[in-house]
C-alpha cells in the first residue's frame, strides 16, 4: 500500500461514507416499513443523491474560498450559508411536474388498455370465425329448415 491510502485523511470520508449510508438505510428502513423493497432502494438513492450534492456544494464553496485567498471564518461561512440556501431553494420535485407526468402516464395507461381491449375483441372475432368455418366443413348443412 502507499503512504497515502494510510492516512487519515483517506480513511475518515470512507467511514464517514458508510456511517452516512447506514443513517440513510435506517432512516429509510424506520419511515417506509410497509413499501417494497424497490420503492426503499429508490428512495435511498434519491437521499444520498441529495446528500452528495449538498457535499459537492460545501466543497465547491471551500475550494471557491481557498482559491479567493482569503480564508477567514467570516467568507467560508458566507459561502456555506449560500450553498444551502442554494439547495433549499432548488426545487427537487415541482408539484406540477409531477401531476403532469401522473395525468401522461393515466393518458398513456388508458390509451394501451383500449388497444388491447380492441386486439382480444379482434382475435375473439377471428376465433368465433374460424369456429364457425370449422363447424361448417365438419357438419354438412341439412335439406331440413331448423326446428323441424
């Protein structure tokens, strides 16, 4: 190994990592008992994305500092507070968006269970047609009117 996967620099992210998604998983696991496991790994994935961009915006705003030169508590709080308020305000879900999407999908939904109600009211045609045609070859008519 080299010296610098041994420092603590390196190791303290990867616990941290595994600390953070451990808290995501029991957050997850106490709020959702009920869903499937589907809807827990998407929900899961949707918190940690949202926390790696909180991250990467906390970073951004320490490089941005460090870069300007002057790193005093005053300016790395002043960024700090600007990327949450970023992130805050950043809409991750518009409400109209998504009731937008929900009427698609219904629309979508709607409009193939109609083509396939019109495909089996189709192949029962063809079968009681083909039915009939069996029918017809198998029973030769009679010279006798029905009923008599």
């Amino acid at each position: 190994m080299s010296p610098e996967l041994n420092t603590p620099e390196t190791s303290a992210p990867e616990t941290s990592a595994i600390v953070e998604v451990n808290q995501t998983d029991a957050i997850v696991e106490a709020e959702m008992p009920g869903e499937t496991d589907e809807v827990k790994r998407e929900t899961k994935a949707l918190i940690e994305a949202i926390r790696k961009r909180a991250q990467d915006e906390a970073h951004s705003a320490e490089d941005l500092a460090k870069s300007a030169g002057d790193f005093t508590r005053e300016a790395y709080l002043k960024l700090i507070r600007q990327a949450r308020e970023a992130i805050e305000q950043n809409k991750l879900f518009d409400k109209d968006q998504i009731e937008k999407s929900a009427q698609q999908l219904q629309g979508e939904a709607e409009k193939n269970w109609q083509a396939l109600v019109n495909e089996v009211t189709e192949l029962s045609d063809r079968f009681s047609e083909a039915a009939k045609a069996a029918w017809e070859k198998l029973v030769p008519p009679s010279d006798k009117p029905p009923g008599e």
